[in-house]
C-alpha cells in the first residue's frame, strides 16, 4: 500500500478545525484509497442502493456513529448530501467525516446549502512532488508523460484507450449526473481542443464553429470544467494600467499526462517539456497551498509572466516556470518589474539546486528549485 504522507498530513489536519471534511478531486485522482489507508475508517459507497437506504435517515444514522471515522464516498449519489453533512457538522460532532466528491461543493442543485463554515475542504491533486517519493521515486519526465492520476502514472505501458475510457467516465458520472448536459460531440470536443492548446490564451469565439455550439455554451462549457477540476482558469493580473491585458483568462487542463495524450506526445521532445513544466508547477501551488485562484500578467506588446499571486495591500508575486535556467529570458519580465518594482519575483527550474539571485530592473529575482519556492511561499501564507 501506498501511503501518501503529506495527503494524510492534510486530512488530519483539517480534521483539527471541523469534524466535516469535503475531499474533492477529479476521478481517479486518489481519493477512495487515500481515504482507506487512513486507520480505522468506516468506509461506505453512496453508489451502492444499500448504502443509500441507510442515510435514509441521516439523524438515526449518525446517533450510533459516536467517535467513529465514515468515508461517504461519492456522496453526491444521496438525494440531499448536504443536508447529512449539515446534521453531522452541528449535531454529531463526535463523528468524523471524510465526504468524497469530484467537483466543487456547490457545482450541483444537489448540494442546497454549501457548508460554508461547517467544513474543512482539502482538494487532491494529481501526484505533486512529494508524492514520487512514496510512489517509488519515478522520474519527473515520467510524471509529465503519464500524467498525475496514479493508475495513468503506475501503469506498466502507456495505454491510450485508457485516456479515451476515462473522458467517457466523466461524460457519464460527472457531468451527465452532475449537469445533465445534452451535447456529448460538441462537450467532448471542446474538452479535446482546450487540451490541445493548454496554457494558452482563451476566446470562446474561437472554440464555437469547431464544437457545433453557441459562444454562451462555450461558457457554460468552461464553467463546468472548472467546477469539476477538469481546468483552471488564470485570469489576468492588473491594476488598470493602460497598457495591461485585463479580460484575456489563460486556461490550463488539469493535468499533464491528458495535455500529451491529447497533443499525441508518446516521447517528450526538449521543446515539450517547458510547458508541462508550467503546468506541473502550477498543479504545484494549487496542492501546497490549497488555493485556486492564480493570475497572470501580460501588457500589450505580448510580454508575459506565468503566474501571478496578487494579495491584498501587498506586492504580488510573480513566478516564472522555466525547464532550465539558462532558458531564462529576461525580456518579458522588466516590464513587469518596471510597473511593479516590489514584487517578489521567482524563477523556478529544474536545475537550480542552490538558490540563487540577480538584480533585474533593479528588482532581486530569486533563481530556484520548486520545494525551495514553495517553502517561501507557505511562510507568506
């Protein structure tokens, strides 16, 4: 068994502010086994009927859980699942909960009341860092390659009807039980599309004639894909600048091993490995930090930084992803650096072992490795 320690670290830890856990990610990702290799766990399967007539009546139910841990996997199967977990979080609070979902809380009519303040919420991730060490110490290009989703990452040969048999899964179980969606072809190819150009800028315009659909249902299309964790929506960061983009979203697909499979990467070029290490980065930041909401900034002459953390009345922090340091270019971060000459500037790379700096645009820019940034950046937090 596989024991994933900073994930278990997390749901112990949230278990520390509230007795409700909402554990979201998307299928696959590592949920259901990450919940069972937690000591003595109830585990119940909200698939099953059986499992559905007993929560029935969810006030019987939890009176004789006392001081027990339930897993209520895929608990968006119940007829009211909110309404359960409302009991447990203000009546029951001897039983602990580990709630499974592949999508937001309030993504589903479902779900009539979000929690809000009644819950912890921990998002799981496709494999991070710290996660190769307890899978045996793969090698990052096989992380990038394969993917974060532990059967695609420990699987024995890529399998690509694997990738095809997944997105059918999703249509079926998340979005048609989720959103009751009508358009498989035209959903399907818009998933197919955003994958293909990952990491780029987004027009809904664009993606209408190729998927058969309106530009609104390009949008209702997106909408859902980021409330299931499909993508993630980096919209720009400005301070109304005349020269700032302000309404451009990048959008990034949720994971590198499906950016490849869709690209048709089977072996990763030099030339590859740039951008999927942005999008490892970021799947990086959005672990550690449990936070969803990053930027990016770009002016109207194409310069562009790749993540952007804006806080309230601080600097931002700017984070450039870079493969090797010596694919530095500096051209695109001075003029950021002349509009905001306080930011915390990152340039984060594979081959930097030791931080180091340089003075640019007389700002200090930190060279180094993602552990090494993700430590700075949990002390900002």
């Amino acid at each position: 068994m596989v024991n994933r320690q900073f994930w278990l670290s997390q749901l112990e830890k949230a278990f520390t502010r509230h007795s409700v856990i909402w554990l979201s990610g998307v299928r696959r990702s590592g949920k259901t086994f990450l919940c069972q290799s937690l000591p003595k766990v109830k585990y119940l399967d909200c698939e099953l009927p059986g499992t559905r007539r007993m929560l029935e009546d969810p006030e019987s139910f939890l009176s004789e859980q006392s001081g027990k841990t339930l897993i209520l996997d895929e608990i968006h199967r119940l007829g009211n699942p909110s309404e359960l977990l409302k009991i447990a979080s203000d009546h029951f609070k001897n039983v602990r909960i580990i709630a499974t979902g592949s999508s937001t809380l309030g993504a589903s009519k479902k779900f009539r009341d979000t929690l809000t303040g009644r819950k912890a919420d921990v998002w799981l991730t496709p494999i991070i860092a710290q996660d190769l060490k307890d899978f045996g110490q793969m090698s990052l290009e096989h992380r990038l390659l394969r993917g974060g989703l532990p059967p695609f990452f420990m699987a024995k040969q890529h399998d690509e009807k694997a990738f095809t048999e997944w997105m059918d899964g999703f249509w079926s179980k998340d979005i048609q039980e989720l959103f009751r969606l009508e358009k498989r072809y035209s959903f399907q190819k818009f998933v197919e599309l955003l994958h293909i150009q990952s990491g780029g800028i987004f027009e809904a315009t664009s993606f209408a004639k190729p998927c058969e659909a309106s530009r609104a249902t390009i949008n209702n299309y997106l909408g859902i894909l980021e409330a299931t964790f499909l993508v993630h929506i980096l919209r720009p960061f400005h301070t109304a600048r005349a020269n700032e983009i302000t309404n451009a979203p990048k959008v990034y697909a949720f994971d590198t091993g499906f950016v490849c499979h869709y690209r048709g990467w089977k072996d990763l070029r030099p030339e590859d490995k740039g951008i999927l290490w942005e999008h490892f980065v970021l799947n990086e930041l959005q672990a550690r930090l449990q936070i969803r909401t990053f930027n990016y900034w770009r002016d109207k002459q194409k310069h562009e930084v790749d993540i952007i953390i804006s806080r309230p009345k601080k600097p931002p922090i700017a984070i450039e992803c870079k493969w090797r340091a010596n694919s530095f270019d500096d051209s695109s971060i001075v003029p950021f650096l002349r509009a905001y000459p306080q930011a915390t500037v990152f340039v984060v790379t594979t081959d930097t072992p030791h931080p180091y700096t340089r003075r640019i645009a007389g700002t200090i820019v930190h060279f180094t490795g993602l552990e090494n940034c993700l430590a700075q950046l949990i002390k900002e937090q």
